[in-house]
C-alpha cells in the first residue's frame, strides 16, 4: 500500500453552517475597465462533500471564478456565499482564508526559503500558538501525502510533484472543510499526478472535503462526481455523473 492509504490525521471539521458549500448567483467579473468580461453571469451551487471539476478552454474564467469563491478577489456585480459566508461582506477575510478554504494554486506557491515543513507551518500560525504543534501537525500532513522524508528540503529541491503535495498538505493545515484547486496535476507526468488524484480522492470520500479542481486534465474530470463545462464566462454544461 502507499503512504496515501494513511488515515488522516485528525478528522475534518463538522460544518458550522446550514445550507451550500458555495452559492453564486450572477456573478460577474471584468477586466481591462469593464472591456473583457471574464464572468458572465455566474450562477452555480455546490454542496457539502461534492467534486466538482472546472473544465474549458483556456482564458474562459476558470481560475477568475477560482480567485472570486477564495475570496481573493470581488465580483463587479452579484453574490457569493461560501460555507455560510457572503464573501461581500465576511467576517473576518484572513480567517475565512485560512480556516474555511485550502487552495492549491495552478503554481504551487510555496515560498522557496523555507522548507517543506514550514511551508506547511505558515496557515498554522493563525490557529495554532504552540510552536511544538504546530511542528508535529505539518509532520503529519507531510506524512499523510507522502513526502514526510523530504520534510526538511526546500521547494527548488523538491520534484514538481512532490511540491504539489507540500501544498496540498498546506491547504489542508487547518482542515478546511473546501479544497479549490488550480490545475493540481497541471505540470506533472501521469503517474505522480495519479498519486495526487488518488489523494483528493480520499480526502472527498474519507474525510468529505469539498473539492473544486480547476483542470484541462481529462483524468481529473474523470473521477469527479461533476464537471462543469465554461465558454466565454458562463457554465455552458453542468453534467452530473459523466
Ligand atoms: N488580473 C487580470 N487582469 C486582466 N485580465 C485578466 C486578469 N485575470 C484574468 N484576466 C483575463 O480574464 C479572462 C479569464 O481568465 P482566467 O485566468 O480566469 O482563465 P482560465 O480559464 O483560468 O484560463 P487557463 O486555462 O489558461 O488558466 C482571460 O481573458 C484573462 O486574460
Ligand atoms: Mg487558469
């Protein structure tokens, strides 16, 4: 068996509110001053535990739509609700970032002077004051995808897989009950991107993450439960069970 058959480290949260996971109705984004509409019009609800795959052809808004249920940017016009919160006016934004979503991004973003482990340990510093578990938590997580022995290596020593995992194990810190991921298998070949499918997997079915991957990847749309199909905007096809 591989590490990936691992039980995770503790269980995720029990959601702490009623109704979606995510509830966009009309969303809409521009750029350019208005010139190039990115989101046209977005209406879309995903519930609590499913995966759902972002599919179309690139520049159609996939990672625009990404950014907007992260909140790390604002519609021009409608509304969002992310596990229970209107992201026009959350509570508390670096808290609804670092506890409510895991994002993996289309790079993996990690910062290249740290290691692994502390790459990992960066979300924690919100939730967690003992320095000891905070250790012990990334450790695990490591563990968990596989990579605990590289724990001590820095991104630009690490595979592109391997650093893909290390940000999957980041987004998972402080096991958001939403994983949005970017193109997760984007730039690796098929048989380490089939390990990080593998682990997304589990996480929806073991531990009923929500998952949102973004993905020209037909292996990843595959093993969704759902693919939504973008063109210019919109979601032009919303297939259940593909
Ligand atoms: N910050 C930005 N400023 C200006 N235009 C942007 C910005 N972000 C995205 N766009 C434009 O909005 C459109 C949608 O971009 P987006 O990144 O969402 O596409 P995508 O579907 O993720 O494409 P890809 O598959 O290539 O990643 C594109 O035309 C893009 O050029
Ligand atoms: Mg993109």
């Amino acid at each position: 068996m591989s590490e990936l058959a691992i039980a995770p480290p503790r269980s995720v949260r029990a959601p702490d509110f009623e109704g979606p996971m995510i509830r966009c109705d009309g969303v809409t984004k521009t750029f350019e001053e208005g010139r190039l509409r990115a989101l046209d019009g977005v209406d879309l609800i995903v519930e609590p535990g499913e995966f759902v795959a972002v599919v179309g052809p690139s520049g159609c808004g996939k990672s625009t739509l990404l950014n907007l249920m992260a909140a790390l940017d604002q519609p021009d016009d409608g509304t969002i609700r992310v596990a229970g919160h209107d992201l026009g006016h959350p509570p508390d934004l670096d808290h609804f970032r670092a506890v409510d979503v895991g994002l993996v991004f289309q790079l993996d973003n990690l910062l290249p002077s740290l290691t692994a482990v502390e790459n990992v340990e960066v979300p924690l510093f919100t939730t967690e004051r003992s320095r000891r578990r905070r250790r012990r938590r990334a450790l695990d997580l490591l563990d968990f995808v596989g990579i605990a022995d590289r724990a001590d290596a820095r991104p630009p020593q690490l595979s592109g897989g391997e650093r893909q995992r290390v940000a999957i194990a980041r987004a998972l810190a402080n096991e958001p009950p939403l994983l949005l991921a970017d193109e997760p298998t984007g730039r690796l070949d098929s048989a380490t991107s089939a390990r990080v499918l593998d682990l997304l997997e589990s996480l929806q079915r073991e531990r009923d993450v929500t998952l949102v991957v973004v993905t020209h990847d037909p292996d990843v749309a595959e093993r969704a439960r759902r693919v939504l199909h973008m063109l210019d905007g919109r979601i032009e096809r919303d297939v259940r069970d593909p």
